[in-house]
C-alpha cells in the first residue's frame, strides 16, 4: 500500500512551485526554434518497439539495458520512447513530410523514458527539447543546428558550456574502421563486459561508449574514427568547422565522441556544462544522413539534436538563474460578509473577463486568514470589501509590496488595477536597464 504514496523510482513530480519554470525554459526553447524556422511536432508517447531496433540500434544501451517494452492486450509488442527522433522520422516518412519542399524543420518536447540507475541528472522518465533538419547535406546545416542548440542555452543563462564535436564518417569510413577497432579490441576479448564480446562482432564502435569501468579504460586507447574519415567525410568536417567559426562559435575537437545511438553519421557534437555534476552532457546530437532511408523513406540527409531539460534545470538551479513567474495574482479580493463575497465574485468575473489574474475568498474564512493567503500566494495588490465599500462603490487598492493605497471606483476596478500593473511592469523593466 505504500506505492500509493510514492512515485515510481527514477520519476519527478512537476509541482506547481516550479511549473512556471518549466513552462519558461520550455517557451524560450520553442521561440528560440522559430527564429531557425522550425515547428513543433508532437508525436506519441510509445511506437512500435521495431521503430526503435531499426534506428537506435540493437547494440546500444538504450535498446539492449534501458527500453520499457510490454505486449499490449492486442499482443503488439510495444515500447516508450527512450528518444524522440525514431518516433519523429516515422512520422515524418509515414504524413509525407519528407517528400515536399526540403529541408522540413521540426522541434519537439517531451517525455522520454529509460531504464537506467536513477541520480542527479539521472532519470527513468525525462523530457527532452530537441530538433531534427531533415533534407539538409550541406555543412552550414550542422553549424545551424549546433548555433541553435548553443543560442537556446544562452538564452538560459547557461553560458557556462563548452561545445565538443568530432566526426564518426560514413559506412564506407566505418568498413575501415571497424577493421582496426576489432583488431585492438580482440586482442582485450577477455577482459571486455559480456555485453562487450557480443558487441566486438557485431558493432565494435559501440564498445567505444560502454559504461562499465573496464571497457571504457580499454576504450580510451582504442583507434579514434576521425583518423579514418574518406575524403568527402573530411572535407565535409572541414566545411562545418568553417561555417561554425563563421557563426562565431567556439568549438573543441574530441575524437572521442561516438554518441550512444546507432544512426549518426559525420558530424557529432555535445555542450558540456561547467554547472552540473558527472552528468554533465546537457545536450546531444548529430548528423544520420542514412536513417531516413533505413526506416523505409527516401533518401534524404538529415540532422538534429536533443537537449535534457531536466540537466538544463540543474544547471540553471546551481547557477542561480532567476526565471520570471508570470502566475502570481494581480489581486486578491478579501470579503467581510455575504454581501461583500457576492460583490467580489461579481469583480473578480469583470477583472478575468478583462484578462486579469484575480482570487477571491472561496473558504468562507474570517479577514486575517484572507489577507495572510493573499500575501502567501504573493498577490501584487488587494482590496477588502465589506458593506461600507458596497454601499460607497469605492474601495482602497493595496500595494501589496509597498504598503501603500489608493481609493478607486469599483465600477472601475479593471481599467484602474490594469493601470497599477502596467506601472508595476515598466518599474521593473526600468530597474532591469
Ligand atoms: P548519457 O551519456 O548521459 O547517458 P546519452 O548519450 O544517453 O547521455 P542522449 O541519448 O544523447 O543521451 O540524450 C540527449 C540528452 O538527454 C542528454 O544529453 C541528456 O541531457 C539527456 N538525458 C539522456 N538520458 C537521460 C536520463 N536518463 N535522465 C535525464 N536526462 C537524460
Ligand atoms: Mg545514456
């Protein structure tokens, strides 16, 4: 009976003292997209679990330890998305997106779900921002989508960051590569996890990013891929280093990032935060110029990112970044008998009509319990009515924060408490500049 009054392990609640964060960052996240041209989609919350093998790849982690796969009551096996790109490229291949006027620029929020060790920065259920550029070849995309993720986290406040990229080639690259990581890792078969040994025939470069202590000491000297691009991977390389030094983005080379997801090809990049613990990756993403086309659409050279906003949280939290709540009521209306809570419900219909965020008492309680609430929920201004203020049709207004007051009209209560916060608002800018 205890797990009634628990969440499951590795799942955060969003409570309302902190929503108005969430819907800030989130909000910010998606104006920011819309100046690159890109527009949201939403796609479901589980796929079919082949979406997932097909393109994440059946020898990552994500597949073979962390997805929540079940059979539905129909007998589809089913799984909740560990990532959101799979479920995107689906949708964008099975509606047609691909086969109009490319590049199609889509971003996306949401939950992702993972089996994993639950920890700081470490969830079960998180949420992800991300986007995906689909139909774009050309290097100046990768420097687009990288500048968009860098802005995003600007905006933030999050300036404490470090971009990493490095380039994992083509099918044709890996022929080679792989080659020379069988030849290094085989020679350490022995000392490799089991997930490991499978892994050394199967797909050698996902050893590369395996968590376990062992193989990722052995890992840390293995052949790095950037040795190995073609000529067309490199001068490509070459073109995205150029067009990010354009953007005036600063950017460090490190070879060994391979990303834990199967589909990327060429340029791969993570922002590093100086602002959280060991999980310290705030954002993740890459080029899959071959996903499109594996999942059954065309061919068409794609790229995208995806960003923890849970790690964007922690970072944002530990650096004392202040985000605006634009929830705190801009009045409370107190009321001393029936008459005066008729009169303040009849008000506070006028003010919300009017696009005013008005309360009123709706628990029947005495005066200082009305007035200790209002100054609990922070509302900007109050007013108390009761049969004097009824009769008069005028009350005070009450700056909640500075203490000061002001009679006004009650047939007039919008235009007057509109005009208090309109001045409380330029106030604010004004001490801001
Ligand atoms: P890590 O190496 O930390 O496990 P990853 O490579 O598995 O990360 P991606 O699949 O690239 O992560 O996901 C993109 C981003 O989503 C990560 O950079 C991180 O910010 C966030 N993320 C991934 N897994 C989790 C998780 N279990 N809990 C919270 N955030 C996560
Ligand atoms: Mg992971």
């Amino acid at each position: 009976m205890a797990e009634i009054n628990r969440a499951v392990k590795g799942t955060n609640d969003i409570l309302p003292s902190d929503s108005h964060k969430w819907q800030f960052v989130e909000g910010k996240m998606l104006e920011t997209a819309e100046l690159y041209g890109f527009k949201e989609i939403r796609v479901p919350v589980f796929e079919h679990t082949e979406v997932f093998l097909r393109s994440v790849g059946d020898t990552t982690d994500v597949v073979q330890k962390e997805m929540y796969t079940f059979d539905d009551k129909g007998g589809r096996s089913i799984t909740l998305r560990p990532e959101l790109t799979a479920g995107v490229i689906r949708s964008s291949i099975e509606n047609g997106l691909v086969n109009g006027a490319l590049p199609v620029k889509v971003c996306y929020i949401g939950g992702c779900y993972r089996y994993e060790k639950p920890q700081a920065g470490r969830l079960r259920e998180f949420h992800q921002f991300g986007v995906e550029c689909m139909g774009a070849a050309a290097p100046s995309a990768d420097a687009e989508v990288i500048s968009l993720a860098r802005q995003i986290l600007c905006n933030l406040g999050i300036d404490d960051i470090s971009l990493e990229i490095n380039s994992i080639g083509c099918p044709e690259c890996r022929k080679k590569y792989h080659a020379a990581l069988k030849e290094y890792f085989t020679a350490k078969t022995d000392e490799l996890c089991d997930t490991c040994k499978d892994r050394l025939e199967r797909n050698p470069m996902r050893i590369l990013d395996c968590k376990s202590p062992i193989c990722s000491g052995i890992a840390a000297d293995a052949p790095v891929v950037i040795d190995y691009l073609c000529d067309d991977c490199a001068e490509h390389f070459e073109g995205v280093k150029s067009h990010l030094s354009a953007a005036g983005i600063e950017y460090k080379i490190n070879p060994h990032i391979v990303r834990g997801l199967d589909y990327y090809t060429r340029t791969v990049f993570e922002f590093v935060s100086g602002d959280i613990g060991a999980q310290s990756t705030v954002c993740g993403g890459g080029r899959y110029d071959g996903l499109i086309s594996q999942m059954g659409g065309p061919s068409v050279p794609s790229l995208g990112f995806a960003m923890g906003i849970e790690r964007l949280m922690l970072a944002i939290n530990n650096k004392g970044v202040e985000l605006p709540d634009a929830h705190t009521p801009d009045i409370y209306i107190a009321a001393m008998g029936e008459n005066a809570a008729l009169k303040a419900t009849e008000l506070c219909a006028v003010l919300r009509n009017d696009g005013l965020k008005a309360q009123t008492d709706i628990c029947a309680r005495g005066l200082k319990a009305q007035m200790k609430y209002a100054n609990k929920i922070g509302a900007k201004f109050s007013m108390v009515l009761g049969d004097d203020e009824i009769s008069s049709g005028k009350a005070k207004l009450k700056d909640m924060e500075k203490g000061n007051e002001r009679e006004i009209a009650l047939d007039e209560i919008s235009e007057e408490l509109g005009e208090e916060i309109r001045a409380k608002i330029f106030e604010q800018i004004a001490e801001t500049l």
